[in-house]
C-alpha cells in the first residue's frame, strides 16, 4: 500500500494558528478530565482512608497487568450535568487487560456522594454492559456504591434504559457465556446489591463489603430489627452461610488479587479472523493533526492529512480516487488491523452517497470492520439534487451502513451535521464505538443555520399575522436561539450526556482504535444482508 | 501490581514496564530491558539484558525455583499475595460439623504453617484434625479439650506473623 | 591432553582371563569400573539395595543383584550375600571399589575361599596396612621415615631427655588424655621440662593418670601420597605423588597431581620411600601411601591404602594409565603394566569432590534431590558421577555426589580450567560446595602452592561467599521471575495490540 504523500506545512503560519488552537483546546479537556478524575472533597478521601480503602483509580490501576493499556471511556460523562455534582457520572468504565484477557472494568466512585447513581451514572452503566455485550467482553465490576441517588429517582429508576437495564444485561451476559466477576469493596444496597448477585464470580472484602436489600437503618424502620452490618451483608456472612458471594478477602489487594486469579481461569474467546498485518507506527507524526485541524469549524481541510496520521505506515488503498471526491473511502491497517475508512472531505452529493454505499458492502463482503471519520455538514440539497434523487442515494448509504454485519467505529473529527451523521455511522446506528474530539460539533444544523431559521420563522409568522416586525425581538431570538445551540451543539455537551464513548485526545485516535478494534473481534460476526435499497 | 520475589532470602519487587519491543522489568526503582528472554522450561536458559547475553540453569523444585547464574547458586521463592499480605484472608478456624475438642495441638503464641493440625475433634464417632488455614500465629484457642461446640463456632484464631523490618 | 599419553599396553587385554566381574559397590566408582569393564569387553555385575533399584551404576551393568540389609550400607557391608551374588551370576572376580568392604581382609579372604579373584590385595596384606601399629612398624623397619615420639611414661626426666633426642617442635599430650587437655607445642629445650610437668600435672588433675608422650609436631602439614602398583611378586613402581591437602572435617575434597612447589629431590625422595614399603610388602594391587610432608621438608609414614583411591584419576590424567584396568590384570597375574622408567607425567590434573553440603553451616550434609544437571564438556575434563534427574538425595550413602577432573598443561592452566568448569557445573536441587571449591582453587594461597591441612580453617573468612554485584543480583532474578509461571504468563500473555500499546492512558 502506499504512503499517503502529506501538503502539509508545520511551518506555515496557518499550521501555527490551528497548532495553537487545537493544543488550547487539548488543553481545556486535559484540565477538566484531570478535575473529574481527580478534585474531591477531602472529606470524602479521609473517611476513604479510614476505611482503609483505595480510591477507585487505585483499584484499578492494581487490577491491570502491569505496563498494558487502559481505554478509558466517558470520562467527562455528566460533565455538564447535576452542576457538575457526579465528575464522569460517577463511575469508572474502561477497556483494559486482567490477567491477560480483554475486559470490560467498571467501577463504582465512593468518592463521590457515596458512590450514588446519577441517572446518567445508569445510563453509562447500561452502555458499558451494553458493550460487554456486543463486543464479548468479560466484566469486572469494582462495587462501592450507596445505591441510587434518591433525589432523582424517577429518572434512575423506571424507565426501559435506566437502573433495571443494568441488571437485565447482566443477566443476558451470562446468558450468552460473558462472564462477569464483582469485587465488592463497599456497599452494594437495594438494587446494587444485584451486581454482585448477578455476577457469575464475586468477592468481598471482609470489614467493608457489604451486600444486602436493605441497610440496617432501613431494615430498624421496616421490621424492628436491630442487626449490625456484618452480620446483615458482611463478608463472613455471604461467604459461609448464604452464598451470595463466592469468597472472603482481609482486605483490597487481596480482593484484587482473588479476582486476577478468577480471571485468569477463564477461557480466551477465540477471535473472529479478521486480515492482520505487522503494526506499523504511521510515518507522519500524529501530533501533526494539531495544526491539520482547522480553528474554525467552516474552514475545510483534507481528511486524508488526519488519515496518515492514524493508520500504519501512513498507508492508504483508496478507493474510486476520482469518484465522489467529497467522501474518501480506502483500505489500510490500525494497529495491524485491515479497516475501511470512509472520511468526509465536503458534503455527500449523489456520486460520493453511492461510492459510500457500495465501499460499505465491499468491506461488509471482505470482512472488514468500517472506520467513519465525520466531518460532515450533510447531504447535498436543492433542486437539481433532490431531482437527482440525493435523498434516495442517501438512504442508500444508510440502509448499507445500518444492515452492516462488520462491526463499525466512528470518530467525531469536527462537525456532524443533519442527516450527514446518520450516512457516516452516528450514535443511533449500533457502532461498536464512538469518539469525539474537543473541536467537534454535533446538532441537526450549525448554531447560525439554526438561529436563521428561526428567525426567518418568527419573521415570517409576524408578517403572516399583520404584525411589524420587532426587529429587537427577532435579534433576540436569533441570540437566544444561536446560544443554546451553541451549547448544545458542543462535544462537552455531546459527551455529558453519553451521546459517545468519550471524548478523545486526536493524538490518542490510533490506540483508541486499536483497542476498540481489538474488542470488537471477540463477537461473531452479524448476519449478512441488507433491506430494499431505493434504486 | 507488582511480582515479590524472595532471593536468598531477601525481599525484591519485580515489576513489568514494557513488552514491546522488548520485555522491559523494574527491579527494586531500575529498569532492564531484556530482548531475549529464553523458554519457561528447566535447563540451560541463555538470556539477554540489556544487549548481553546471560546463561544460566534452572529448575523447579515445587514452590521454589533454583538458579545457577555467574557461577553461583541462588534460591527464589514468589511471595503469595494472598498469604503476605492477608493471610489468605482466613483469620479464624470453625467447627465444621458440631462435637467436642479431643486434643489441643498448639498453644497460644505459637507460629504455625498451612496445613498444621491445630486441634483434634470428635463427632458423630469420626476424629478430624483441624489444619491452619494459612500461616500465622495462634492468637486465641477458644475451646479446651473435652468442651464441645456447635457447627460454625470458631474454634481457634490466627493473627498475622510480625513482620521482619 | 591424552593423546601424548603413555597407555596401558594393549597386548595383556586379550587373555584377561575374567569373563565377569562383580563390583561390590555403588555411585560413581561402580561406574567408573564398569567404564573399564565395557573397554576390556568384561561382562558387569552390580549390586544394589531396595532404595537404588534404579541407579545409574544398576542400568549400567549387565546384570544386577539385589542385596538387603536394615540399611543400605549395611547391605553393601554384607559380605557373605556379595559373594553369593557374584557366584550365581558366575563372576570371576570381585571389584571391591573404595569404602564399604575394600580394606576388609576377611571379605578378601572369603572371596578367595570361595574360588573368586579379589581384586586387590592378599588378605594378609591388607590386615597388615589396616593396623596402624603395625603398618607404622612396618614401615619404620624398612626404613620409611615415621614421626618420632616418646612412649608415654611418669618419669619426667627420663621423658625430656628422651623428647630433646627427637628434635623441635614437639607435641606434649596426656596419654589417658583428649579435648586439649594437658597438650601443648614445645619449641626449644629450655621448655621442655617445665612443658613436661604441667602437662603432666595437668594429666593428673584431668585424667587422673599422669603419663604423657610426645611426638614430632609438623607445622602446617600437607598430605601427600603416593600411588603404586605392585605385582606381588615384590615389584613395584610408583606413579607420582597426588596432594591432598585441602581438606574439611579431616576429609580431602580438593586432590591434585603433581603435588605444589614440591623439590624434585624430597619428591624423588618421598616416592623411593613408598615403592621400598611397597616391594617389601611384596604388594599386590594398585595403592597409596599417604605421607605427612612438614613445612621444613621431612616428611613422615602415615598410612597405607591397600585398594583404589577415590582421587585416583588426577594420576589417571597425568599419567594416561588406567588404573583399574592395571588392578585387573596386576590381579590376572600380567604384572606390571611398564617399568618405572616408562612412567611418563605430563601437565596437572585437580579433582574436585562436589558433595552436598553446606560449606556455610560446617560442611553438615544437605539433602534434596537433582532437580537439574548440567556438566561442563571437555576433551580435558571428567565428571565422574553416578546421578540422575530427579535422583533423591538422602543420608542413606556419603555425601560425595561427583567428582570433577580436570586436567591442564600446567598447575595455573589447571586451576583455572577447574574454576571455568565449576562455574558451568549446575547441580541444582540440593545445596553443594561447588561454589566454595571455586573460591578455594581462586584464593591466592591455592594459586600460589602455600597449602597445609589446615587451609580450610586458615583462610575461613576470606572464602565465605561474598554479596553478589548487583548486576548478577538483578539478572539472578530477571532469571528467576521468568521461571515463575505467574511471571511468565503476565509477561508473555498479553494480547496483541495492547502488548505493543503498552502502558497507555487516555
């Protein structure tokens, strides 16, 4: 495969200007992740440290093989949420190496209110187990967790995606021969206390685990009883006489190492066989993307730039080169993995709608997973292109994307717009991932576009009813209008409300992909086929 | 997490910082990258560190591992988490069926290793030796012999050894 | 090295008129009879307790006898069931090796009785050298020098002039005495009387006998003996001197041919004096005649050793000669293998006793088992032993496992090929002194000849282990943690790419 030959120029004044914007912006998701991982109330650490317990990073960072990597996804989940009261909604979710199998970790943050569910921490949660399901992958849950947080409750509780979804997956996991293991090194109450009872290996430390319906007080104001901790949920208890968890531990690290070696009994699934290459490291330096980015989300820029600054070697197979230019479609390898990349340099028109189409089938043909890069303000309007039937070329790409049996990844690179996001694989098309980075924007249109509507809207209405037009109103709403998109439209706000799988340092795009690639082989392939395409 | 090893004696934390393109390991805060790292088995292993080659022999003896290396002989032992730093989480021994104390193998203080009979019991005609759970250090017996007990009742109980400085 | 070698004479091979042979012992010296059996085409018999059904010297042989006893050295110790053995098997002879029943005249004399060759001496013979009163006597009458003493008594005057007579330095010991007590070195004769009476007050108060005797004290002795061969028909030569002088808990465990820095002329000397002993003897068999050679050259009878030596391949290596081979047709009656003027001596030759034990807790025996065995190879080098993989390691039998033999054109060459060869010797699975035999062959007193029975002792703190630099401590437990399985698997199971991607957080 060849090298993709880079125009670009580091030392260029405009390199610069995006270099610098792009590294602010870096920079400002760096500090935030940083306070979200990290900025708690001291109290909350002191009565961890009396409790001699380690923080939930801590945990973590014990359970991993040492010197393997750690995908971490959602870290800014609920980041605009709850004033900011559940930092990554309150849990811990990542890819990562046991004992040398993929799984999936998930973990409780008793750092935060007690460790209670958000209805966003149940969302993330549901979308963690939801990939433990689609990609194969075992599950570690590291439970320390008050239950839900109560002031909420009818956004965690009742509806079909929310707290029962948790336990719904868990036991279609087992279902299906995903193991799940729990290390239970605080409370796991009311329904927490299912996800050790729903896990097919638990342990539990002894002195701070506990698991069990209803607490103590609760148990005091229902029935009378007055019953300690232990001897209601405490380790010695479910271990020896009612069963519900599988082994004791003295203590943390003794939970972790248990759970290592419960790990490592488990069977590695055999992959699915997917074409495979030596890794290579791309021959353009990937931070180069910095200054490739443009620091306006109008200006245009080559996709196939970012392209040789993910896949190894720099290689691109591209194909229909001089075909519906506007979407770039080839074959290369990330991380050793054969891909097919389908990038968007400028709105999809009829010719670069069915070139998409059919390099969808051919990968879907070739077993070989998709990769869609959006950059997208959406398919091509007017006239001319609805005569020309944009609108059923479009459906064709989506109807190929959506019957697609590979599995399918998609990164966010810098707009996503109308229905442009469905074409490329957006967040309602089952991909096996979704990342987004700081710079990118999402919303049905651009902030501008939206507030012009309106306004035209609010014009016209006015003039429809005889008014005059309030040219100080229609400002206001066009300001009004523009600001919330504007809101609305960014990635914080995107990855806040778990509309991804987190937001991602470009520079981190390559390893993001491989681990999630990696993952994905884990699970059979789909059934092949497709519906009615609209020819 | 870290690999404790015991050589000859003396307590080393082993660690894995990289594998690619080589094996890179941590011991005791150095780093070695070691590009050829041999076979598992037994034998004349040849190995090397840091560009150099290494040979040496190896054997396992059960939970030990003998080592010859630069003419000299060396003994290691992996430290088991479990028993290092939790004493395989069992602090207490419980009656497993009900009957009474025959005899008391161990008194109070005393250090004792996995699989030691502590105490003998009789029930339901059938005499059972109670074995340590783990290692340790006597810190209770609390049923004499001739005392009987009821199924689960902890019978005797373990605290850690002291730790060396 | 063996090439320029004089060899046994190949004519006397064909009318050895043994068809079969049973060695009456175990471990590596059956082995290495065996060895020489094969060569001569001999037919082997070994004999074996319950415990070593499957040793290498049983699997060796082409047959085998079990023998029993409550021990496994009492069984090899069973004379009247080894020559049973040998007569049902329709042996010839008998080998008795060293150790067990090789000085035992009465088993020399039954093997006789029962119309068997003994390999080795007549039984007369060998109850002559067992007696050290009357082998010393022996000597001293055929002129080969014993150290002088005094013959314990009262009369203290009669005892110093007696003692002065003999010469400086002398050693003053209680007759009924031990522990030290009542013992002391006199220098010079001024101290002589005075030495006398406290020795024998001392002897008095102690023991309550209050004779003492005294005898020629050699300072700082080295062992020195020598190996001959004679026919029994009064001819006799020797084969060098062998020194043995490193020694620990009163046993060699380093031997080498020739001896260090030693006079031609005192060599020449201590050699006429065993072949004098030995032609007088009207010796037959290969044997030693151990001497103790003083720091000031006068060297003294000590005993003699009627059968083959543990150390006797450093003779082997220097001289080219098999010795067994020689006791077997010295025993069919061939005679001598070469006269004295064909003996030729090339290069140096050390052996070193690798025994299991612990040189860090006074040498007590260690057990375990092999767990591995890795020898060294060389066209200049012997490893005579008799282990096997997974072998148990008990106190059934001594603690010698093996002995390794190496030769060089020259004592340095020899010391350090010996140091290389212990340094590649793996024997892993029970705690040995090769490591301490490397440090003795490196001291500098060693390189440099300067030994003495005492070496161990004198030079105990210089040869402790020493820490290990912390390059070999680190690539010591790089080695280990690669062999334990936890280790490997966290190493080495990793997936692909997160072993490339490595430690990596987003």
């Amino acid at each position: 495969m060849r090298r993709i030959q880079s125009m670009v120029s580091p030392s260029s004044a405009e390199f610069r200007r995006n270099e610098a914007h792009n590294r602010e912006l870096v920079a400002t998701f760096r500090s935030k992740q940083d306070a979200a991982r990290h900025d708690r109330p001291a109290r909350d650490l002191e009565r961890l440290a009396k409790q001699n317990k380690m923080r939930p990073r801590e945990r973590i960072e014990k359970l991993l093989d040492p010197g393997t990597p750690f995908l971490e996804l959602s870290s800014l989940a609920a980041n605009m949420a709850y004033g900011g009261d559940s930092p990554s909604a309150s849990s811990i979710v990542g890819i990562g190496i046991v004992s040398g199998r993929e799984v999936v970790i998930r973990a409780d943050d008793p750092t935060v209110k007690g460790g209670a569910w958000y209805p966003l921490t149940a969302k993330k949660i549901v979308r963690a187990l939801d990939i433990a399901m689609e990609n194969r992958l075992p599950v570690v849950h590291l439970c320390d967790s008050a239950g839900g947080f109560l002031q909420l409750q009818s956004e965690v509780f009742p509806d079909k995606y929310m707290a029962g979804r948790i336990f719904r997956n868990q036991s279609i996991l087992s279902k299906i021969g995903v193991k799940q293991l729990a290390l239970v090194f605080g409370h796991c109450t009311a329904g927490g206390a299912y996800i050790p009872g729903l896990s097919d290996y638990s342990v539990i430390v002894r002195g701070t685990g506990a698991v069990f319906l209803g607490g103590p007080p609760l148990v005091r104001a229902a029935t009378g009883e007055d019953v300690t901790v232990e001897e209601l949920g405490g380790a010695d208890m479910h271990t020896s006489v009612s069963g519900t968890c599988d082994y004791p531990a003295a203590n943390e690290d003794e939970a972790i190492h248990i759970g290592r070696e419960i790990v490592s009994q488990w069977d590695r699934a055999k992959k699915w066989d997917i074409q495979r290459e030596a890794p290579e490291e791309p021959a353009y330096d990937p931070q180069d993307i910095y200054g490739i980015l443009p620091d306006d989300i109008k200006k245009s820029f080559d996709m196939r730039e970012i392209i040789a600054r993910i896949v190894d070697g720099s290689r691109f197979h591209e194909y229909q080169p001089n075909y519906g230019t506007t979407l770039v479609c080839g074959y290369a390898n990330i991380w050793g993995f054969k891909v097919g990349i389908l990038a968007n340099n400028g709105v999809l028109f009829n010719d670069s709608s069915l070139k998409g189409a059919h390099f969808i089938e051919l990968c879907n043909q070739n077993n070989t997973p998709l990769v869609f890069l959006q950059n997208i303000t959406g398919y091509m309007i007017g006239r001319d292109y609805e005569r020309r039937g944009i609108t059923k070329d479009g459906a064709k790409m989506i109807m190929a994307q959506s019957c697609s049996r590979v599995p399918k990844f998609t990164v966010m690179c810098n707009g996503s717009f109308g229905a442009g996001n469905y074409g490329m694989c957006g967040r309602a098309f089952d991909g096996r991932m979704l990342f987004t980075w700081p710079n990118h924007q999402i919303g049905v249109m651009g902030g501008d576009q939206a507030a012009n509507t309106l306004a035209e809207v609010k014009m016209n209405q006015m003039k429809r009813n005889g008014d005059a037009v309030d040219q100080v109103e229609v400002e206001r709403l066009w300001e009004n209008t523009r600001k919330a998109y504007q809101e609305q439209l960014s990635a914080y706000y995107s990855t806040s409300e778990l509309w991804d799988d987190g937001m991602i340092d470009p520079v981190d795009t390559r390893n993001a992909l491989g681990i999630a690639i990696s993952a994905s082989l884990n699970a059979p392939l789909g059934e092949p086929g497709y519906g009615v395409f609209r020819f | 997490m870290a690999f404790k090893l015991v050589l000859d004696g003396t307590l080393h934390e082993i660690d894995i910082v990289r594998r690619r393109p080589h094996l890179v390991v941590r011991i005791d805060g150095c780093e070695h990258e070691v590009s050829v790292t041999g076979s598992y088995d037994d034998g004349r292993q040849a190995i090397e560190i840091a560009g150099s080659a290494v040979h040496f022999a190896r054997a396992h003896a059960a939970d030990r591992l003998l080592l010859r290396l630069d003419g000299r002989s060396f003994e290691a032992k992996l430290l088991d988490p479990r028993s290092e730093e939790t004493g395989g989480g069992q602090d207490s021994v419980r009656a497993p069926m009900p009957g009474a104390v025959v005899t008391v193998h161990k008194a109070v203080g005393d250090q004792v290793s996995r699989g030691e009979p502590l105490i003998t019991i009789e029930s339901m005609k059938l005499q059972t030796a109670l074995p340590a759970p783990r290692d340790g250090v006597i810190a209770a017996i609390l049923r004499s012999e001739g005392e009987v007990f009821d199924k689960d009742e902890i019978i005797v109980r373990l605290e850690d050894m002291a730790q060396e400085s | 090295m063996s090439s320029s070698h004089a060899t046994n004479p190949p004519a006397a091979a064909t009318s050895i008129p043994f068809k079969r042979i049973l060695v009456a012992n175990r471990g590596e010296i059956a082995c290495r009879v065996f060895r020489t059996l094969n060569a001569l085409g001999i037919a082997s018999v070994a004999i074996h307790h319950r415990v070593e059904a499957r040793a290498k010297h049983v699997r060796m042989a082409d047959q085998a006898v079990e023998i029993s006893g409550e021990t496994p050295v009492a069984a090899h110790l069973d004379g009247r069931q080894i020559i049973e053995a040998a007569l049902a098997t329709g042996a010839d002879a008998i080998h008795p090796g060293y150790g067990f029943l090789s000085e035992n005249a009465g088993f020399a004399k039954a093997v006789v009785a029962a119309g068997l060759t003994f390999i080795g001496p007549d039984a007369a013979t060998i109850a002559l050298m067992g007696d050290k009163i009357s082998a010393r006597n022996f000597a001293a009458a055929r002129g080969v020098p014993v150290a002088p003493s005094v013959m314990p008594t009262q009369d203290i005057d009669a005892f110093a002039r007696d003692a002065a007579a003999i010469g400086f330095p002398l050693l003053i010991k209680a007759a009924a005495g031990g522990g030290g007590k009542g013992m002391s070195i006199v220098r010079s004769a001024s101290e002589l009387t005075q030495a006398a009476r406290l020795a024998a007050s001392e002897a008095q108060r102690y023991f309550g006998d209050g004779r003492v005797y005294a005898e020629t004290y050699v300072e700082r002795p080295r062992h020195i003996e020598v190996q001959v061969l004679g026919d029994g028909q009064g001819n006799a030569i020797h084969l060098f001197e062998r020194e043995c002088s490193v020694q620990r808990r009163f046993q060699k465990i380093i031997e080498e041919a020739p001896a260090a820095n030693l006079a031609p002329e005192l060599r020449e000397a201590i050699c006429a004096a065993a072949v004098r002993l030995v032609a007088a003897a009207k010796y037959r068999n290969a044997g030693t005649v151990e001497f103790i050679l003083g720091a000031d050259g006068r060297f003294f009878f000590l005993e003699m050793n009627t059968r083959l030596q543990v150390e006797h391949p450093v003779t082997e290596m220097i001289t080219g000669l098999d010795l067994v081979r020689a006791q077997i047709e010295i025993a069919a009656g061939h005679g001598l293998p070469m006269a004295q003027g064909a003996v030729a001596q090339h290069g140096h030759a050390i052996e070193c006793r690798i025994c299991a034990e612990d040189p860090a807790r006074e040498f007590l025996p260690e057990t375990g088992a092999v767990r591995y065995l890795g020898v060294p190879e060389a066209e200049y080098l012997r490893f005579e032993n008799a282990l096997d993989p997974g072998q148990k390691i008990t106190t059934d039998f001594d603690p010698m496992l093996a002995k390794l033999v190496v030769h060089g054109p020259n004592r340095d060459a020899a010391i350090a090929r010996s140091i290389a060869a212990l340094k590649e010797l793996a024997l892993l699975g029970v705690t040995t002194n090769i490591d301490y035999l490397a440090r003795v062959l490196g001291h500098p007193a060693f390189r440099a000849g300067d030994l003495h029975t005492g070496f161990v002792a004198e030079h105990r703190e210089a040869l402790v282990i020493d820490q290990p630099t912390p390059d070999v401590l680190h690539q010591a437990l790089i080695a280990a943690a690669l062999g334990f399985r936890e280790f490997h698997d966290l190493a080495f199971s990793v997936p692909e790419p997160h072993a490339s991607i490595g430690q990596w957080r987003n």
